[in-house]
C-alpha cells in the first residue's frame, strides 16, 4: 500500500527529524555543518517554512518549523536532503544512501507544547553528554534564542515573542525556561510522537485535526476504526 501523504497543514507547527542510516555520522566536520545549515537557510526561504528552533547533532538533525504554503515542509527536506547527499558523497568519496529513510514529523499544538519542543530540540546535547550548558554547544538555536546571537535562519514563534515585549525581556524568560531539565516523561512523550507521527497537544487539538483531516494523529487503539481516506 502506498504511504500517506504527511499531514502538514499551513500555519501548524511541526517538529521534524531526520537521521543517518543506521545512526550512522551525517556530519564529519565543521565544513558539513556549515553546509547543511546554509542549504537550510536557502530552502527554508525558497519554499516559505519559518525555522524556530534546530540542533545539529552528529547522526541527526532536529527542526522546529512552520509551514506557510502547501508542502512546504515536505519540499525542503527533500531538496535540503538531495543537495546535501550530494556534498556528503562527493566530500567523502562515498555512494549511496545518507539519510534513514523519510524524515519523521508530528504537529505540534503552539499553546501547549512549542515551548517545550524548543527545550527538547536545544537540550539534545546535554542530554546526550556532550556539553553540560545548551550555551556551550554551537550548531543550535539556543545562543539565538537566549543570548541574542545573530541568525539569518531563525524566525521566532508567536509564542516565542509573548514572551515579553522587549527582545531582552524575552530572552531572559526564555532561559528561565532552561533552569531544570525536562521530565522524563515529557521527553518520552514528544519522542514518540516525532517517530509516529502523531500529534502533541490537547485532546481537543487532536481532536480537531482528526476531525478536520480525517487522519489518526493519536495511538490507535484496539478495535478502533481507521480515519485515513
């Protein structure tokens, strides 16, 4: 059976992942980073998705991002992932596939949990042990988001910006934010739901989509009828 279309309506937030094959390396050196993020930058113009939040990891990468026209998300990661495989074998004198199959995505509800997806995405390293202050880790969003680093690839969320009416106001709520690591659970829940591609918000977001898409974005229960169409 064919797989799905990904549901990524305009003007939803999405959290969005994409992985080496195997959790093989994506980025050897600084040189790759560089590239990859100014592809990001020049797809993420061309096909109208504002870019939030992002973490560059060794074997993966995680986005933060809005849609603001039809596949916008879908044509990106596709462009984004051509050129870069490209680069990456020609640099590397290798062949072959780079990427662990199609990205993974989930909506992401602004009210309830977008804040918490920047947390998720710009706390990455220090879960993972490679630096205990999201500040000291370069290739993410965080220095722009708390500290006012300059980024021709950031655009804040509303939700960013009521975070206070003064760039510096915002900012140092923002890093408020990052006084405590994220529950467990949290960190559980927003993982399963980028790798299922289900939805993170409220039973009424959820609902709503469902309901408007007629499309699952929630676990499927045993018994329970299928919305896809």
């Amino acid at each position: 059976m064919a797989r799905l279309p990904r549901l990524a309506p305009v003007g939803i937030a999405q959290h969005v992942i994409q992985r080496g094959n195997n959790r093989q390396p994506c980025f050897c050196c600084e040189d790759d980073f560089i590239a990859y993020a100014g592809w990001l930058r020049d797809y993420a113009d061309e096909y109208r998705v504002e870019v939030h939040a992002w973490v560059f990891m060794t074997n993966h990468v995680h986005l933060l991002v809005t849609p603001r026209q039809e596949d916008a998300v879908a044509r990106m990661m596709q462009a984004l992932g051509r050129m870069y495989v490209r680069y990456f074998n020609r640099a590397y004198r290798r062949s072959g596939t780079l990427w662990e199959g199609r990205y993974k995505s989930c909506l992401v509800q602004s009210e309830d949990y977008l804040l918490r997806c920047y947390r998720y995405i710009e706390l990455n390293p220090v879960r993972a042990n490679m630096v205990s202050d999201p500040a000291d880790y370069f290739w993410s969003s965080y220095t722009s988001n708390a500290l006012g680093k300059k980024s021709n690839l950031l655009t804040p969320h509303t939700e960013y910006l009521r975070l206070g009416q003064y760039p510096k106001q915002r900012r140092e709520r923002y890093r408020g934010l990052f006084s405590g690591h994220l529950d467990h659970k949290l960190t559980a829940h927003i993982s399963a739901a980028v790798n299922k591609g289900l939805a993170l918000g409220s039973d009424r977001f959820k609902e709503e989509i469902e309901r408007q898409y007629r499309r699952r974005v929630t676990p499927a229960m045993a018994g329970r009828p299928r919305l896809e169409l």
